[in-house]
C-alpha cells in the first residue's frame, strides 16, 4: 500500500479513496489517516498539500473530469510541489484515448470503466492546470502480475504563478 511505504519513508500521508469502506479498510489495516473524497473536489485546503502520489485514479475519470482533477491538485499542492501520476496507455485491445468497459471482475458484477490515456495529452492537461511535468516514464507490464498493458508515469511539479506567467510570456510573445 503506497500510504503505509510513505509512512515508513518518514512522510505524514493521508490517504484518499472515493469509498468510505476502502478507506475503513486501509485505516484498519494500516492506522493512518484516510479520507473519503472525490479527487476532484478534495477536502484540503489551497496550497497545504506538499506532494501528491495518484496511481491508477485518473484512469476512471473522463476528460473534464480529469481536468478538474488537475486543477485540484494544482489547487492544493504548495508552489514547488509535486504530483505523480501513473495511468494504463494501452493494451493489445484498447489503444490510447479508447475506454474499456467492465461487467464482470473476479466474478462479480461491476459497472467499470478503465480510460487508456495518451501521456503527450495527459501532460498538456496537466500543463493547462499549472502543472509542469520533471520526468516521464513509460514502461511495459511485469506479465507475471499485472494486466499486460503498457503504462505511464509522470512527475509534474506546480510552478510559482510569476514564473508561469513570464515563461508563457516568453513562449507566446505578442505580435507587433
């Protein structure tokens, strides 16, 4: 569980989950601190946030939702902050930018929607909530334990708004 690796790495985490019984499950198990929210409205105060670890979340959001998302964490993370994201980009049925739709799971009825995302996309969304990607990683599944699809993750950071708008400045200088 990420939360718990945080933890024992010295991080003061706070786990988020959309469902009120997994995050009774993690504080169970674990005995931190985890909150019901959805990540596009998440409960924290602007700013207050120093990192955000987000795995496999966006996947299940559509694109304004995703959207909201990033300027949420833009919202909340502290100037410098970072946020990593990891997402599914594709498999050998669905190629980026495509959804799958689930009816069953470790057979039981489920109405699942996993979004493939394309990380050039992701990262311009990102960019468009005040979010400036340091590093990606694209990598292939480990067969032996994951879904065999090919997977993305990138390291964004919010920049001071300043900076932003002299960079934006700069890139898009107006015309004479």
């Amino acid at each position: 569980m990420a939360t718990r690796h945080l933890a024992h790495r010295r991080a003061d985490p706070v786990g988020i989950d959309l469902s009120p019984r997994m995050c009774a499950i993690a504080r169970r198990t674990t005995s931190l601190p985890y909150a019901a929210a959805d990540m596009t409205a998440p409960p924290i105060r602007s700013g207050s946030v120093s990192g955000i670890l987000c795995w496999y979340a966006v996947i299940h959001l559509d694109g304004p939702r995703r959207n909201a998302a990033y300027a949420e964490f833009a919202r909340v993370l502290r100037q410098g902050g970072h946020a990593l994201l990891g997402f599914h980009t594709s498999d050998t049925d669905t190629q980026p930018g495509q959804a799958k739709t689930l009816t069953d799971w470790w057979d039981q009825p489920v109405d699942l929607t996993f979004r493939l995302l394309d990380p050039a996309a992701e990262t311009a969304a990102l960019a468009q909530a005040g979010l400036d990607l340091v590093a990606r990683l694209d990598r292939t599944p480990h067969t032996a334990v994951e879904h065999p699809s090919q997977r993305s993750y990138l390291l964004v950071r919010r920049s001071a708004p300043d900076l932003r708008r002299r960079l934006t400045a700069t890139r898009h200088p107006t015309p004479c």
